[in-house]
C-alpha cells in the first residue's frame, strides 16, 4: 500500500487499511505494527511535511547517535532495528556496528559467553570482526546468512582459544 495512498485517510480509516493489508501479506504481530505504522504516517506528514521531506532530512543527518535518535522517534523500533535500518542502506556511520538479536545471541551462547545486551554485544562482535580482519558489519551479514553452519562448526569443533566471558 502506498504512502500516497494513505495520506488523505484519517487515523481510523488508514488504521483500517494498513491492518487489512498487514492480514492480506500474513504480517506478524499485526496490532500493534498497524498503529505504529499509522502514527509514523502521520508524524511525517506534520513534522516534516511528506515523505520526500522526511527522508531528506534523514538522508542529511551526521553521526551515529543523530540518526539513532532519528529513527527511535518513529513507535516500534528497537535498539536492534534501530542500527539495522542504517546497516541495510549500507551507512558509514554503522560499518562498525552489528545489531544484537537472537542468532547472534546463540553464537554468543555456543562459544561460553554470558548475556547479551545491545552494549556488551556490539562489543564482543566487533572484537571478533577486527580479530578475523573483517569489518563488523561484513561479521554482521555473514554471521546473518550463515548463521546455523556457524552454530554447526562452533558446536562440532570448540574453539582452540576461549572467549572472554562479557560483562
């Protein structure tokens, strides 16, 4: 469904549609995702007047914490979500950066390490990345795509070296 589409609708009326659309496409957790997704509609058309304004102004901000605080302002997105959005489009502010989540959690798990959070997580990766000579984000989409040979191989040949416990 289209941004344009949604626009003139009032709250209730887009609520409606975009719910309609979130059960046609089998959308998980389709409320709340529809409120959020309605309210993010309308927070770009009254603060930034449309959706070319609003992704000027976020194509133009610098540094990661400006285009973190950005992207929380929108209802539903997450500390993970939050770095994924910006590592999908490939941003230079987020090549040192991986978006902790469940997989890698396994991983953290498989090799001994304690629990994750967004902080300690971030950190053990990107020590891993720099120990491999890769950057974390490559670390980030390799340990994505190939996560279960990942968990096989940890799992099958333990690590010759131990990894430190996080804190």
């Amino acid at each position: 469904i289209a941004f344009s589409a949604l626009l003139p609708l009032n709250f209730s009326k887009r609520r409606d549609a975009i719910r309609r659309t979130f059960k046609d496409a089998n959308v998980r957790m389709q409320s709340p995702k529809d409120k959020w997704l309605a309210n993010s509609i309308e927070k770009i058309k009254e603060e930034w007047g449309g959706l070319k304004q609003a992704n000027a102004q976020m194509l133009s901000l610098r540094g990661k914490v400006n285009k973190l605080k950005f992207i929380s302002a929108f209802d539903g997105i997450g500390p993970k979500y939050q770095r994924n959005i910006w590592m999908d489009l490939h941003d230079p502010d987020f090549r040192d950066s991986i978006a902790i989540d469940s997989r890698l959690a396994k991983i953290a798990s498989a090799l001994g390490c304690g629990k994750l959070t967004q902080s300690n997580g971030e950190t053990l990766f990107c020590n891993i990345a720099k120990d491999a000579g890769r950057e974390p984000w490559d670390v980030d989409r390799l340990l994505f795509n190939f996560n279960e040979y990942f968990l096989w191989t940890i799992q099958r040949e333990p690590a010759s070296r131990p990894v430190p416990p996080i804190a």
